[in-house]
C-alpha cells in the first residue's frame, strides 16, 4: 500500500494527529518510568536480611521503679531476663541488643585494620550480649560466635574487645583474607587512644537497611557487634527473640508473664520483625499502589483515546471510504489503510516517547532517586503500545470496512 495518500489525509488532520502522537509519547515515558520505579521498590521490598525475620521478636522493657537506677542492678536484670526467656519453650535464642531490624537507622562507626594500607571502612556498630549469631539465625562462616567471658560490663568493653564482623567489612578491610584473629580498631587511625579489637568471627549474610526505604545506604550490609549489656533507666532495656516457627503468640504471652513475675516495676512492648518489616515499607507500597493505578489510567486513556480518534476519522470520511470501495477498493484494503495510518502515527508516537522516557528518567535521577531506567522496559513499553495501538484501531477499521459503495451517491 502506498503511504502517500494516508500523509495527505493526515494533513487535513494535523489536530488528531498531533493529539495521538502526544497521547503515546506521555504514555510511554510515563509508563516505563513508572514500571522502573515500581521495580526498584519491590527490589527493596524482597531485599533478604539474612536473618530469621519470620521468627524474630523485639522485646522493648521501660523501666519505672527505682532499682533500676542503679547500674549493678541493670546489669543483673539483663542477665536474668535472657536467661528467662531462653528457658520459655519455643525461644530458639535471644540477645539483649540495641540493634533493631528494619528500624532505617542505628549506630555507626568507621574501622580500619592496623598495618593494612586501605582506607577506613563506614560501618554499622552494635552492642549485645553473646547469642547475638544464634538470633538473628546468621551464618558464622569464620571462627565462632561470641561465648561466655566475651563481653564486659554495660558498655564498658574489655581493653582488648572481641567482636564479629561481616563479610562484607572483612572482604574491605583485609582483601578477602581471613579475618579471624586479626586487629581492627575504630575512628580515627591517628588517635592513641583507640583500643584494638580482635576479629573472632565472621557472619556470611547481613543487610540492615540504613537511611531512608527508598535509598540503600552504602554500609546497609556492613556491621560490626561488640559483646557488651545494654541498659538503663532512662533507655530501657531491649531484646531480640528468635522462635520456633508458629510458636512467636504463646512465647510472647509466656515471656511477658515470667519477666512480670521476676520484676513487676516495668513496662513491656513487643513488636514482630514481620510488623517492623510492614511499618518500613508502608512508603514504599503506596508508592506502588500509586504507581500501578496512573498505569493502568494511561494505558486505558491511551487505548480509548486511539478508539475514539479512528472512530471520529471513519466517521468523517465514511462518503471517502464509499467512494474507494466504488473504485473498487477491497475491505482488506481499507482495514489495511487504518492499520498503516495507525502504524504510522504511533511510530512516531514511540519514537518521541523514547527520547521523553530518558528525559523524565534524567530529571528523577537528578532530583528524587537514582534508579537509572532499564532499556529492556523502554522496548517493552514500544511494544506494548504497539500493540495496543493495533488493538485500539481494529473496532473502527472494521466498521469502515462496512462501508457500502452505495454510500458515495448519497448526497450529504
């Protein structure tokens, strides 16, 4: 088929034309740009801690009698209260830690190994007492856990501290040789005063997001723990409980009885790993939602928008397409003009679009997040809405098709 005639045609229709090839090029850069974004969302969303989330408890005690005042008094309860909960039945472990999962924040240091020419490394840092590994459900794939005689009193560590690190801090700071039985030391490598640490394990998966839901912080998978209580009057204590699986309802109801039974002067709140988890993403799934509802609203804008346009062009030219069919023009062939016509405007609909998708990517690169979009989704978007232009042009195409060659005597 000749397109000449169908470019005529569409210069006598410079407003439909124009609406239709705007109408795909928003779509698409809209569309794959919202789809990269959802993408990079659900990737945060699925991100595995590497830790036993589905059966892991926080317990956040709040202090009101005046024993716990005293530091000694502290340091005694702690060591009860994990020996309580360690004996309920169905606590696979529990660690009393001021790490907290899924939280977006926490404590941070830099380390750096002494006599290793490398810079220091950023790094979460966290206290708790020894069980720490056995938690969280981590993997020790270097030396061991922490074990009794590890850790000092409060925060006041032994001089020589011994302390699990990650993978990933250890691959940093010592070129991926083993790390166990080797010095780190935190801030600055100028100050005398900086105690060395000894490395005693080495744990394989860690990410604990630091920062906001919608950026990774560069040390989300970095962390050092130091064995040490954590506790006061006006902090409180906390605890983290791993369960066995199904057992997390009648462990919290039992812990909170026995630990009330032990010392009634405090205030007990428990929060699930799962409930931590939905609390942190809540931003992220509106941004979803969000997402795939203006999708879907385009794509259906888009798909009735074409239909209504080919439908308001049949209907304008219907003594046109009479006039072919009496030259003798087939209804393949005016099936065939629509399609043409419809290719043509919504090729240079993508093609625009293309150019507008990288556009809106780099003002959101620049100024929201840094999700760079992905090639294959600008692909998927051309071919979605080619296909959806097909689609969206068949209905009126073939109602020209109907068209009677009777209809070119009519007079108007």
């Amino acid at each position: 088929m000749h397109i000449g005639p169908i470019l005529r045609a569409m210069k006598h229709n410079r407003t439909r034309v124009v609406l239709i090839v705007l109408e795909i090029a928003m779509t698409l850069a809209i569309v794959t740009n919202c789809i990269n974004v959802i993408l990079a969302e659900r990737k945060k969303m699925l991100q595995p801690s590497g830790f036993d989330d589905d059966n892991i408890v926080r317990l956040n005690i709040r202090p009101y009698a005046q024993e716990f005042r005293d530091d000694a008094f502290i340091d005694n309860i702690i060591d009860q209260d994990v020996r309580t909960i360690e004996s309920v039945p169905g606590v696979v472990a529990a660690a009393n830690t001021h790490f907290q999962l899924w939280e977006g924040g926490g404590s941070s240091t830099q380390v750096f190994a002494p006599g290793v020419a490398h810079e220091p490394v950023v790094t979460q840092v966290y206290y708790t007492t020894k069980d720490i590994t056995q938690t969280l459900g981590s993997t020790v794939i270097e030396g061991r856990p922490f074990q009794i005689g590890d850790h000092g009193i409060g925060h006041v560590v032994d001089p020589l501290t011994n302390v699990i690190i990650t993978k990933s801090v250890a691959d940093l700071l010592f070129d991926g040789q083993p790390a166990v039985g080797r010095t780190i030391q935190q801030g600055d490598p100028t100050d005398p005063s900086e105690k060395p640490m000894t490395v005693v394990g080495v744990i394989r998966d860690f990410y604990n997001p630091f920062g906001s839901p919608t950026s990774i912080a560069p040390y989300s998978d970095k962390a050092i723990f130091q064995p040490a209580r954590n506790g006061g009057f006006s902090g409180g204590m906390s605890y983290l409980i791993r369960t066995q699986p199904g057992a997390m309802k009648s462990v919290i109801a039992d812990v909170e009885k026995r630990l009330t039974a032990q010392n009634s002067g405090r205030i007990f709140e428990f929060k699930t790993t799962a409930q931590k988890k939905t609390e942190w993403f809540s931003g992220s799934k509106i941004v979803v939602t969000t997402m795939t509802c203006i999708i879907v609203t385009l794509i259906a804008v888009t798909t009735l928008g074409l239909l209504g346009l080919t439908s308001l062009a049949v209907s304008e030219r219907t003594k046109q397409i009479g006039t072919r069919r009496a030259l003798g023009a087939t209804r393949g062939d005016i099936l065939r003009y629509f399609l043409v016509e419809n290719w043509l405007l919504t090729t240079a609909g993508l093609v625009l679009g293309v150019f507008g998708a990288y556009a809106v990517n780099f003002l959101l690169v620049s100024h929201v997040s840094d999700v760079k979009l992905q090639w294959q989704l600008v692909v998927g978007g051309v071919i979605l809405l080619w296909v959806n232009g097909l689609i969206s042009t068949i209905p009126p195409a073939i109602r020209a098709m109907a068209v009677s060659p009777s209809i070119a005597t009519r007079s108007v």
